[in-house]
C-alpha cells in the first residue's frame, strides 16, 4: 500500500522518536523483518516491538526470510516467528501499511520479503546501526551507529512511545539483542546503556543466565566436530596479526552440521592471542561464498568488507563473493593481507 506521506530520514543524527511514533501510529497494518541468517540483533529488535505494537492494537506479524535458528527459539514462545511463503503471506502484506526493517546493513540481505515488498509498494522504514549511503532504497531511514545494537534503538523508541514500564516479553527481544550484539557485554561497543538495558532487564524478572546457555552453551556435535576441522587447518598471517580459514560444503556434510552452526567461528579465532583480524570464507555454494571479518580493534576492517561488495561496523563486517570457494579464498586472503599490512606500516610510522 503506497501513500503521499513525509518521508523519516535520521541517517545517523539525533532521531525524533516522537516523529517516528506518530508515524507509527498512524498505520494499522504492520510487518516486521530482519536479514536473512537472523542473529539476536535482528530477532530481538523484532520482538521488542513486536509486543509493544499488540498492546496498542495494531495488526502485526513477523515474517523473516529465514526460518528462526534453534537457539533462539525461546523467544518464540507465543509462535510470533513466521518464514515468508508467497501463497501464505502475499494477500496480507498486500494490504500492510508500514514495514520495518530492522539491522539490515543491506536491504537485499531481507531476499524474497524484500521483493514482496516492492510487488506491493510497501512503504517501509529501516532501523538500523549499521551505515547506509543517503541514497537508500527505503521509505523512511532511522539510522544511529552509536547505537551497540538495533535493540537499544528499539529500547529508546519504547522510552518515549510508552507511558507505562516496557513489558517482560518486549524486554526479552532487547536484551537479547543487547547482549549478542556486545559479545555478552565485552565488545568495545558495550556502553553505559547496554548495561542500563541489563539492569533494567533483570528487573523486569528476565532470566539471564538462561538466555545464555539457550544461545552459547547448546551446541550441537556436529558444530563442535566442524570447529575442529577448521581448527586443526587454521591459517596465520602477518606475524601471526590475521587468522583464516575457509569451511566448504564437503566439510559441513562431513561434519553433519548445518549452514547456522558456523555462527560465531569468526569470533572464536579472534580470541587468539595475538590474532588481531580473523576472517571466515565460507562456500555457501558452488558459486558464492560468504566471508566474515573481525577485528579486535586495533585495526578497521569495514573497509576491506567494502572493496569486495559488502559493509558493516569498523570492527564486525562482511561480504557475499560470486566466485567459487578457491577463487574466493585467493581474492579475499590477498586484499586483507595487503591492506592489512598497509594498516601495520602506518601505525610503525604514527
């Protein structure tokens, strides 16, 4: 549904919660979505303002391209959590007012929801703490990047669209993107509202420990077998700053495992010591191949992300490659090596 309405752009200074809560407001019909490959960031914004939007009426669903990963299925206890299906989701959205798009990065990675979107000329609003160019392909554009994550945006947006205390049900989305989001509080981002959201949130009655152990202490055999096999092939670089590895289709069907259960390797190899940059080339495919970086943060690897057609924050980025896993991993582990090195040389000469 399309209308001549005030277009929203707050790309990346201060945001007028109350503007974005009119605007809210004012539609009745509202999906909410994510990236494909949902992580707690996304899913946990999804639900703070999934139970927000029930209690003030408004007719909400939350279709995702991907279907909910297994850790995460304690948010879902009131079966919000929809996979988009044409024949299922088409006659609906056809008639929704407003879509929201929550840490995107880019709004291609919401796939088939995206294209049913534009089908039915949706109108639709990013919130987002990753940056966007100001030429962006969304109706409305609610960027903060000094937000820790897309749920603390959520968790402002309640602060002001709410006269009463945020709800348990919309606190456990937030808290779980907050605590995913800053490594379980210990990445550089962690600020003083990550912890106010903590606190706030065990408050409110929310378990968190629990939490926890739902997402990082339930893994599964074949993830830790598929962890193995990378590990016993890891590969270091530049005096030992950058660590790499590639995990192809063969070893995921040899492990057993599952496309979601090389979440979080990245961050694992970065916890070496002495590992400043660590980067993932996974083959997704025959033809594509995702890559994951991450920096302890010395040095910026968004834009090594970027020169190879993807993006994200200064320390946590990615990209999707169409190449074949080989071809990839040469391209990749060449231009981080280079740039890397440049980013050495420069700090010897500060």
């Amino acid at each position: 549904m399309s209308g001549n309405i005030n277009k929203l752009n707050f790309n990346n200074i201060p945001i007028n919660w109350e503007q974005v809560n009119d605007l809210i407001l004012s539609c009745d019909h509202i999906v909410l979505t994510t990236h494909e490959n949902p992580d707690g960031d996304g899913l946990g914004a999804e639900v703070g303002l999934y139970y927000h939007l029930r209690e003030v009426k408004k007719d909400v669903r939350i279709i995702n391209y991907s279907s909910l990963p297994e850790e995460y299925i304690y948010l879902n206890k009131d079966n919000i959590f929809e996979s988009y299906e044409e024949d299922q989701h088409d006659e609906w959205l056809e008639a929704v007012d407003l879509a929201i798009i929550f840490d995107v990065g880019d709004y291609s990675r919401t796939r088939d929801v995206k294209i049913a979107l534009e089908r039915y000329n949706v109108n639709t609003m990013n919130i987002d703490h990753h940056p966007h160019p100001s030429k962006h392909p969304f109706t409305h554009n609610i960027v903060d990047l000094s937000a820790a994550a897309t749920g603390c945006m959520v968790y402002d947006y309640l602060k002001v669209a709410r006269d009463s205390a945020i709800s348990k049900d919309s606190m456990l989305g937030i808290y779980t993107a907050v605590m995913t989001d800053t490594g379980c509080f210990k990445y550089s981002n962690t600020d003083k509202k990550s912890h106010e959201i903590a606190i706030e949130s065990i408050q409110n009655g929310i378990e968190t420990s629990t939490i926890y152990q739902n997402i990082y202490e339930n893994s599964s055999r074949s993830r830790m077998q598929l962890l193995g096999d990378f590990l016993s092939n890891l590969n270091y670089e530049l005096d030992g700053k950058l660590a790499w590895f590639s995990i192809s289709q063969e070893m995921l069907k040899n492990a057993s495992a599952r496309r979601s259960d090389v979440e979080g390797f990245t961050d694992i190899v970065r916890s070496i010591s002495g590992v400043e940059v660590s980067v993932m080339i996974f083959e997704k495919k025959i033809d594509q191949c995702r890559v994951n970086f991450r920096s302890k943060g010395k040095y910026k690897i968004n834009d090594i992300a970027q020169s190879i057609g993807g993006g994200g924050h200064a320390f946590a980025s990615g990209a999707m490659v169409n190449s074949n896993l080989q071809n990839a991993v040469d391209r990749v582990v060449n231009i981080t090596k280079n740039s890397l090195q440049t980013k050495i040389n420069n700090i010897k000469e500060e």
